[in-house]
C-alpha cells in the first residue's frame, strides 16, 4: 500500500462510531476472507475515536444542542460529477458563508475538541488532491455533509463505498425512507437528528454564518430537507449524462479500491452508476416542484465552466441572496487560482453510449441535453465534480 493511499483510508475509514459499525454487523458476513483486515481496521479506528467523543459530550454537548440554525442554508445539489464541488468552492469564498469543512467531516464526533491539534496531524497523512480528480483537498476545504453522516448514521448512502453489493439497498434505505426498514419513520428520524448535529456543530465552527452545503446525495432528500428548513435556498447544477456516466465511473473505482470490504467487479459498478444516477435524477425531477417559487435555481455545469463569475451572480440574483459585492473580489482571485488546473480525459464505447442514450433518455430530455453519442458535441474532458 502507497503512503498516499494509506492517508485517504486514515481519514475516510477512521473515526466510523462504533454503534454505526456494530449495526451494520448484519453485513460482514458477506466480507471476504481477504478483506476481513480492513473490515477489523475500520472497527478499530472507530474505538481510538471513542474517548475524544465522550470528550466532546462534555465540553461541547450543551453547547450543540442549543445552536440554533435561524438563517436557511443555501443547499448545492446535483448528481455527482456534475460541477457540485467546483460550485461550492466558489460561493464559499462569500465570507458570508460558513461550510462543513473537510476536518470536522473526517472526524465528526470530536471536531470542537482537537480542532488544535488533530488537523495537523491529519495533514501529515491525508493527501492534499482528491483521488478522483486531483483537485485540492486540505483540511479547511468546503465538504459535504455526507462523509460525517457515514461515520455517524447506518444511514448513509456512502456506506455503500464499503458494501457495494448494497448500493441500491442502502440508498433506497437511507435515501429514499421507501419502507425497506421495518421502521422508514424511525429511520428517518434518527437520521434527522444526526444530520442536524452535524449542522450544529458547522454552525459553532463557523461562528454562526449562514451555512453553505453541498451534498450530490441531497439531490434526492427535497422533501426531508424541506421539512427541516422550509425556506432554505436551493443551487441545482447539471450536466450532460455523457460527461457525468465516464466521471462518475471513476470516482467509484477510486474510492472503492481504498474502502470496500466485499468483492465487486467493472459490471457491478456500471450497474450501481446508471440505477443510482436514475433514482437520484427522477427523484429530484419528482419533487423540485416542492421547493417554494424563488428558491431554486438551477444552472449547467458548461454554463459555470465557460463563465464562473458570471454564473454565480446569476445564482444571487435568481436566489435573491445578497451580498454577492463583496463575494466578487475573492471569487475572482480563486477562478484565478484554477487557470492551470487540469481536467481529466474520458471516452465513451458505442456500447456505452447507447445505453445511456437508453437508460437516461429522460434526463437528456429534462435538461436539454442532445442525443447523439460523438456528433451530440459533448466534452469528455471532465474534472472538478
């Protein structure tokens, strides 16, 4: 194993509550023999997180409990790969906004308590560029709610990087509340209260700013989401099915060779890829309607690669958001910072192009995407999810 690979598990795979892992027990016993060492690390580096945890409760616990979220957070959704990422780094310079940063997501359950002292030694061994796409990852990034949620809750879908076998289990349970558990009321409930302690806690980090979040997974939790925050703002960001399928391909191979405990193979994946991007993408188009008039905008990845600034003033106006003067500045000095960042290249088989022609013909058709496999004009050089 490569220092840099042992980094990405030291901090994906670490600080997993022990509860999580013993209620997802049921699942190990599809766990090969050959992966059973990582399945027992993942055990482990969840106990060493134990005692800073009830650290945490003491020092920090009432203080949780009481934040209150009195301003709507401004939601960045869309399916992975879709520009969701690139989007918030760039609303994030507002410093107006405060995130869920990249420390508080690897380790959830202690954040206030070493936040002195634990993201340095972070920094000695977790890779500073994604392994999808090289983008840069240091510990005071923007991240998205839904890496702590996998170390807090059964109930993230992320859990399926560890049991691929399960993916559209796990996003029909945790995603969907569709009625797989005994008790999807429950199940949901539980995972309300999670989520809005991870809310909390971001909330205490960033000294009561309003909270910017992004998380592909909320793509298709409008409706929970809403029951929370009934006039949160929402920035949905798409882009043509044949950049995403490519993208999104790799992201799972990437990320699974560093945290899966079962066995899977090039069709598992593509199979998990183009159900999970239609159970997403039909969910958000099912329930968009629900989201109050003025509070959604929705905008394309190609519009936000050609024209970044102008994107996002487009997005406070739509939004209604203010502040976007001040927010200019620092966000043209970041798009400035990227001009030599480098996008990965895909291509696509006639096999693979047909059956997302096929399987995804309502998204084409949803978003304005033109068919047409290589004369459709679509760019596979793709980067920045």
């Amino acid at each position: 194993m490569t220092s840099k690979s042992f980094g990405y598990q030291a901090g994906l795979l670490s600080f997993i509550r022990p509860a999580t892992t013993t209620r997802l027990l049921p699942k190990l016993g599809s766990v090969p023999a050959h992966r059973l060492s990582r399945a027992a690390g993942v055990s482990a580096a969840g106990m060493i997180g134990s005692p800073l945890r009830l650290v945490e409760s003491v020092k920090h616990g009432r203080a949780i409990d009481e934040t209150v979220i009195d301003q709507p957070p401004v939601f960045i959704i869309g399916h992975w790969r879709s520009g969701t990422t690139h989007l918030h780094n760039l609303m994030s310079q507002d410093p107006q906004y405060g995130c869920v940063r990249m420390f508080q997501a690897l380790a959830p359950d202690c954040s206030l308590t070493t936040k002195s002292w634990l993201p340095q030694m972070f920094e000695k061994v977790f890779p500073t560029k994604r392994p999808m796409d090289n983008l840069e990852w240091p510990m005071d990034a923007p991240q998205e709610e839904e890496i702590p949620l996998t170390k807090l809750s059964p109930y993230s879908w992320y859990l399926q990087f560890l049991f691929p076998q399960q993916a559209e289990a796990m996003f029909n349970l945790g995603v969907l509340f569709d009625g797989s558990s005994r008790r999807p009321e429950a199940a949901q409930e539980e995972f309300k209260a999670k989520y809005l302690r991870i809310l909390k806690t971001a909330a205490l980090h960033e000294r009561g700013r309003r909270l910017l979040l992004k998380n592909p997974v909320n793509t298709a939790r409008i409706p929970l989401l809403l029951e929370l925050f009934p006039d949160a703002k929402f920035v949905s960001i798409n882009r043509s099915p044949y950049e995403v399928f490519p993208s999104t391909m790799r992201l799972h191979r990437e990320i699974l060779e560093l945290t899966a405990l079962q066995d899977y193979d090039e069709a598992l994946i593509e199979s998990n890829v183009l159900s999970i991007y239609e159970k997403v993408m039909r969910r958000y188009l099912g329930t968009r309607h629900l989201i109050p008039h003025g509070n959604l905008c929705e905008v394309s990845y190609a519009d936000l690669d050609a024209d970044p600034t102008g994107t996002v003033a487009s997005i406070y106006q739509q939004l209604g958001l203010a502040g976007h003067e001040a927010a200019e500045a620092p966000i043209r000095t970041y798009v400035e910072s990227q001009a030599e960042y480098k996008k990965n290249s895909f291509s696509l088989s006639d096999r693979e192009i047909e059956v997302l022609e096929d399987r995804w013909r309502f998204a084409f058709d949803a978003f304005g995407y033109a068919r047409g496999g290589v004369d459709a004009g679509f760019d596979l050089s793709v980067g920045r999810g």
